[in-house]
C-alpha cells in the first residue's frame, strides 16, 4: 500500500488566494520596514536631540496603523498557507525591529515561490 504524498510537497501552495495575499504581505512589509526605519532614525532624532517632536507626531501613529495593517496582512497569509501560531509570531514580530521585516519578507517570499 502506497501512503499518500504529501500535501506540502506535491501541490503548489500558491493559489490565486494564496499569490494575492502573499503580494499584499509583500507591500505592506516594505511599507512597514520603511516607516520603521523613518521613525527611528528620522523622527526620534529629530524629538530627541533637534527637539523638534512635530515629526514623531506624524510618524509615530502612521506606523502604528501600518503595523496594525501588516498584522492583518500576515495573519491573512498564515490563514491561507496553515502556518502554526509560532510562525505568525516571529513574522508579526518582524514589523518591529529595524530591517527584520525585509529579512522576513524575503525568506516568506522565496519559501512560496518556486526558484
């Protein structure tokens, strides 16, 4: 008796629903790391050492409800793909250390598609 293939290496798992959401998750990843990289090293220097905290005021919530939008964007994907909930984690989490979420952007990205 033969024992079935396996469902992760026998078909594709980039559906349509899958392709769209991982393109979104793209966007918003690049989107997420760069407002990241303006907040720390624009806007935070400009509070604190320029004494200046109009860009802060900008910045800050602008990131919070792009991280707030790469959640849904990753949560989606992690739907759509069945990833365990430690996986969802460190993916969320990369929205919030410095160019750790273009690390993880490309791993997510290159793991989908086929080479």
């Amino acid at each position: 008796m033969t024992s079935p293939a396996d469902p992760a290496t026998s078909a594709s798992p980039l559906t349509p629903a899958v392709k769209s959401a991982l393109t979104r998750y793209r966007v918003i990843a690049y989107i997420v790391g760069v407002m990241l990289l303006v907040l720390l090293f624009v806007a935070m220097p400009l509070k604190y050492l320029g004494d200046n905290p109009s860009a802060m005021n900008v910045v800050g919530p602008m990131h919070g409800f792009l991280y707030v939008v790469y959640l849904l964007g990753a949560f989606d994907l992690a739907r759509r793909l069945r990833w365990p909930l430690p996986r969802l984690l460190l993916v969320a989490l990369a929205g919030t250390i410095p160019f750790l979420s273009f690390y993880a952007e490309r791993k997510v990205t290159h793991e989908l598609t086929p080479s």
